[in-house]
C-alpha cells in the first residue's frame, strides 16, 4: 500500500493542480459533485485508486472499487474544506496550524473509514486513530508549503504513502483458506 501511495503522492505532486491543462473544463461537472475545482479532481482519483485497488486485491470484494474511489474523494475534499474554513478565521500560526492538522486527519480518519468496510481489521480503534493521527501530523506539510519552507507538492508525496501504510498495517492475515485470522 506504502509504495502504490508513493506512485500516487508523486503523480499528484507532477499533475495535480495544472490549472492550464485543457482536460479541466470537462472535469468540472464531476469536481462540482466532490465540492472541488477541477484542478483538485486528479489529485484525489489518484489516491483513489490505489485505495480501491489496492483493498480490492487484498479482500477481492469488487464493491470495495467504486465504494473507495468516491469516499477517498470526498476525504480529500472534506480535507480541503476543513483546512480552509479554519485557516480561512485568520492567517495566524495557530489558525494555520490547526487548519494543517485538521485537514490531514480529516482525509485521513475517512479514508481508514472507507476502507473499514471491506476489512475488519480496520474496524479496530487503535488502527483508526493510528492513521488519523498519522495524517494529522503528515498534514503539518500544509503548514510548512504556506509558510513557504517546502514545496506543497512534498505534503502529496508524504501524506499519501504514509496514510496508504497506516492503512496496511490494519489488514488482517489471510490463512491458506482464504478467510482472515
């Protein structure tokens, strides 16, 4: 999960938010569904992928697809909106820094969620709290890209995976017959 979250962190970073690319205008109406811009769709499809495919090649439910493709794009974009509506109150450190950890752990705790309905060993708290906090704290990125210390393209490329393996770290062991131990 950690190495296909690094392949999306690094496309993210690379072809996420080309705001002059022509394939946006067609985007929009799908980014509208997800409260994004189209700019933002790419970025959110790409983790979503690898969630989805990635649970699916574990608990070979194909439900887990298009269930894990749309919930990862709507953390993504509760993400956004969480960082926005509390970085928004004021440009403050402490604003900045609460809109960082909030937004991590926001697209974070609903992506484990997401996937905590195709296997149950997600469903334990410490794994949920495990990858929120996890995200939380990757999510302190957007604070350091704000405050212009790094690259914003290095919170994708750090976020996705480690979330990614937080979120291995809680599938169960399947025994030689196939069900979960």
């Amino acid at each position: 999960m950690a190495g296909s979250g690094l392949i999306s962190g690094i496309a993210s970073a690379n072809l996420g938010f080309e705001s002059g690319s022509p394939y946006l205008p067609p985007l929009q109406p799908l980014a509208l569904i997800f409260g994004l811009a189209p700019e933002q769709l790419p970025i959110g499809l790409y983790f979503g992928a690898i969630v989805a495919l990635g649970i699916f090649s574990w608990t070979r439910n194909l439900w887990s697809v298009p269930v894990l493709l749309v919930t990862t794009m709507y953390a993504w974009s509760a993400a956004i909106q969480v960082g926005i509506r509390l970085q928004r109150t004021s440009g403050d450190d402490p604003y900045l820094v609460a809109a960082s950890l909030a937004a991590g752990a926001a697209g974070a705790g609903i992506t484990h969620l997401g996937c905590a309905l195709f296997s149950p060993g997600l469903r334990r708290p410490s794994r949920i709290a495990l990858t929120t906090v996890v995200g939380a704290l990757a999510g302190m990125l957007l604070y350091m890209s704000e405050r212009k210390m790094i690259d914003m393209r290095w919170l994708f490329i750090v976020w996705q995976p480690v979330v990614a393996f937080c979120i291995g770290l809680g599938l169960t062991v399947r025994n030689r017959g196939g069900s979960a131990v």
